[in-house]
C-alpha cells in the first residue's frame, strides 16, 4: 500500500539555487512529523510543496497514491482548501475581519455553511482559552493569541494533513510548549496528519518521527 505523502527525488531550484536537493520521504496517515533544519535550509520550501502551495522543479509529490502535477487548478485547490491546513510562520490574519471571520473563510471558500463549522470552531477556542478574542481584529490581539486563532483556522476542515511553519517562532518557551500540546492533540482528535517544521531543538525533541533538513539535503 502507498504511504500517506510520498515525496520522490524532489528538487526544487530557484535560478542556479538548489534549494531542495533530493529530497525523498514518506509520510504515514496520522502520525506526527518534525523537520528541523537552521534557518535556509530549506524548510518552508519543503512544506509549501507538501501543501501544492509550490510546484517542485523535478521529482514527484503523491498524495495518497495521486500525483499533484496532474491535479489541475481547480483539483489543487480544492486539495489545498479541504486536505491540508496551513498554520504559517507570518499570521496571515486578514486585517480587515475580525478573528472569527478569518476563522471562517477557508470553510467559506470550500461552501460549507458556517453553523457545520461554527460550533466546533467554539469548541476549539475555549479549549484554546482565546473566546475572547474571536469578535476581536487580528490587531488588538497578542502574538501568542493570534497564533492560536491561526491554528483554529488550520483545523476548522479538519485536514487529513496539517503543516506548520514554525508555529511557536515568536513564542517564549512556556507558550512554545503549549502550542505544540495542543496542536499535537488537534491532529490527534481530527485524525490529521502532522507536519511540523521547526529550527529549535526543544520543539522538535516532542516528535517521535524526525528529519533533518540541512542545505536542501534531507536525511533521518
Ligand atoms: P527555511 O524555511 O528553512 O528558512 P526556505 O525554504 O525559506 O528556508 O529557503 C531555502 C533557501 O531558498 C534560502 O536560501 C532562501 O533564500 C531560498 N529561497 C526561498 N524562496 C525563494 C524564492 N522565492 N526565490 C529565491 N530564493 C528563495
Ligand atoms: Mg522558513
């Protein structure tokens, strides 16, 4: 049976840049992921591919058994809209909408009603201590808020796979650590798997299953 993700010879170039040399891995349905590289080493370009946000120069992405090359725009992104969810390294909260309206707009995009997600988006906000916040604009929120509503709106589709870009980047320690709990206890509740990818040690000794990323060059 294939794996989950399965990620043949990807290389992925910018110009003369080889910012992903070779790189093969295979993912499993419901497991938990780190990749820990230093900043440059190729991390987010790893990811955004995972997520069809990027297409590799070579090699070969399936996502259960299916190819993404071929999938067309429209299949991409509904792949993008309904499998994967996106916790980025930069919030990218929309400014002008309050956090519950950010919350709600990739289950908009995919022409779900809002009540369907709505009442599970509560669940995950109390349980994330951030109620408050969701009549609130991104602006009158702390960072480590802002970073939970992003998490919220990750898993408001419950994705098969969920991928985070250096979710507890600008997190103390303390805050760090609960971030990873919860988003290691969403993925478990929703059945996603979970990709994270991070240069700090301590983030990623809470992983079982580890990678190395180092100038592009994966290993275990
Ligand atoms: P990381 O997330 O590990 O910090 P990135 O994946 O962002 O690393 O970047 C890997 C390398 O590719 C870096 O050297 C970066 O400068 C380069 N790079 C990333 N995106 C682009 C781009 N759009 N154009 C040119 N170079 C890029
Ligand atoms: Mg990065």
């Amino acid at each position: 049976m294939s794996s989950f993700i399965e990620l043949t010879d990807i290389k992925k170039s910018y110009g003369r840049f080889d910012a992903l040399k070779n790189v093969s891995m295979k993912l499993e349905q419901d497991a938990h992921y780190v990749i820990q590289g230093a900043s440059g080493s190729g991390k987010s370009t790893l990811l955004y591919l995972m997520g069809g946000l990027d297409q590799p120069s070579s090699g070969k992405i399936l996502f259960s058994g299916e190819d993404l090359a071929l999938f067309g725009d429209e299949k991409l992104a509904h792949y993008r809209n309904t499998n994967v969810g996106f916790v980025f390294q930069f919030h990218f909260l929309l400014p002008s909408m309050n956090c519950l309206e950010n919350i709600l707009l990739p289950s908009r995009i995919g022409g779900f009603t809002n009540k369907q997600v709505k009442e599970e988006v509560l669940t995950i906000a109390d349980h994330l201590g951030v109620t408050h916040c969701l009549k609130k604009f991104p602006y009158e929120l702390s960072g480590g808020e802002q970073q939970r509503i992003n998490i919220i709106r990750a898993l408001s589709l419950k994705p098969k796979l969920l991928l985070c870009d250096e979710p507890t980047g600008n997190l103390d320690s303390t805050n760090s650590d609960k971030v990873i709990s919860l988003i290691k206890e969403l993925a478990e509740k929703y059945g996603s798997t979970l990709v994270v990818v991070t240069h700090n040690d301590s983030v990623a000794c809470q992983f079982p299953f580890k990678f190395f990323l180092k100038d592009g060059i994966l290993r275990d």
